[in-house]
C-alpha cells in the first residue's frame, strides 16, 4: 500500500482485482494516465469498492482500476480528505481518527519496500507470461485447424478430378453415333465431297439472266415430279441425321 499526497485519485492494481474475483463498475468519467506503469499511457474506464485491514483499522474505499507496478492500492488525496489525515513528515507517518479510534500508519523500510516491489515485479511478469503462451497456444490451433481444413479441400479437390479421369463422358454412344453418320455420309457422297477445294472457286461467267419487270408475274414454272420427290427425300434425311 502506498499514501501519496499528489494524487488526486484513489488506485487499485489491475493484478488484485483480477486474482480477487472483485466486482468492477464502469467509471463515471474515464481518463487516461501514464505514470503509473511501464506500458505508457492507459486509459482508466472502471472502479472498485475495496475494503482492506490494516492492523485493527479496516476500511472501504472507492478506487479506479489501474495495470500499476509500483503497488496494489495507493490511497491519494481523496481518502486524506475524507479521513482528515495528518502527516508527520519528520518521522513519514500519518495520523487520523476512525470509529472512535486514533490510527497511526507508518511506512515501512527501504529493504521490506524494495523486496515487495520485487515481489509484485515477479507477480507481474509471470502473469504477462502466461498471456503470452496462452495467445501462442491459440495461435498455434487455429493454424492447425487451417491446415487440417485446407487438406481436407485438396483431398476432395484429388477425388473429382480423378473421378473425371477415371469416367470418360458417352465413348461408346460417341462411337456409334459416328458410325452411324459415316454410314449416311456415304449415300450422300456426290452432296458432301471428301476433298475441299482451296480458296474460293474460279471467277465464271454469267450463264443465265432473269430480268426483273415491275409489275409482272413469273413466268418460271414449278419444278417437275422427279425433281420435286428427291429433293423431299433429302430433306427427311437429313432431318434424322
């Protein structure tokens, strides 16, 4: 415990609180501080009620929850004004009355303060490193799991591509569909010819002429019966092809 008369608030140490179980409430004005630990600047959002002993003097205090390293309470000017505490500063000791009773605090020794900063020190740091692992050990799951999902999409991914391998689409009724076309092809060899010419064919002539007269009907007549049947026959079959 520290009194500190250039405090204007009252603090407790985050470490406490958190090991004590103790209820915290959101604090009415945050602020933010910096001199109390070695993390920088913080901001403080929340409160306690604490009721600590010392000795035969037991008392409640509201504090703000602070990550400090110095101590785990430090009673400020609120609680001097609120005690109507005295301080010797000849001999560092501070004096009040409480139910009726005249309290007397004294500080400790240089060694008992130092041995107990190394203490909360130790406190701390093992703390920190705990955290530390336990964020480690997070971060190594969810990279497993990553992994074990990623291999399992590659496994499925193998699977269908090898099923795709393995079961080639309608070979045989490809086949037969071929043949029966070939089969086709050939009673309309003189329509469709092996070989294809190159490029387009010669430049000819005109050999027949129709001019066009407004006005007039045509003269041209139907095609003939032969004609006329052949030319339905190759339409039908070529309907089925």
């Amino acid at each position: 415990m520290i009194v500190d008369s250039g405090s204007c608030v009252n603090v407790a140490s985050t470490l406490m609180v958190v090991k004590l179980g103790m209820r915290t409430m959101k604090h009415p004005r945050p602020y933010k501080l910096q001199w109390l630990n070695e993390c920088g600047e913080i901001k403080v959002n929340k409160q306690v009620m604490l009721a600590f002993s010392i000795g035969r003097y037991k008392d409640e205090v509201l504090c703000d929850v602070v990550p400090m390293h110095a101590g785990h309470i430090l009673l400020g000017r609120p609680w001097q004004y609120d005690r109507k505490v005295v301080h010797d500063g000849f001999r560092n000791r501070y004096s009040f009355d409480h139910d009726g009773r005249r309290v007397t605090l004294a500080a400790l020794s240089p060694a008992q303060a130092f041995e107990d900063q190394l203490r909360i020190k130790q406190t701390m740091n093992e703390q920190q490193q705990r955290e530390a692992e336990l964020r480690v050990q997070k971060e190594k799951e969810r990279k497993e799991r990553e992994e074990k999902v990623r291999g399992k999409n590659e496994e499925e991914k193998e699977k269908r591509e090898n099923s795709k391998r393995a079961k080639p689409k309608g070979k045989g009724l490809g086949q037969k569909e071929s043949c029966e076309k070939s089969g086709e092809n050939k009673e309309f060899e003189d329509v469709f010819p092996e070989e294809i010419p190159n490029g387009l064919p010669p430049i000819r002539g005109i050999e027949h002429q129709i001019d066009f007269v407004l006005e007039s009907e045509s003269e041209i007549g139907q095609p003939i019966g032969p004609i006329r049947k052949r030319l339905r026959n190759f339409k039908d079959k070529w309907r089925s092809f």
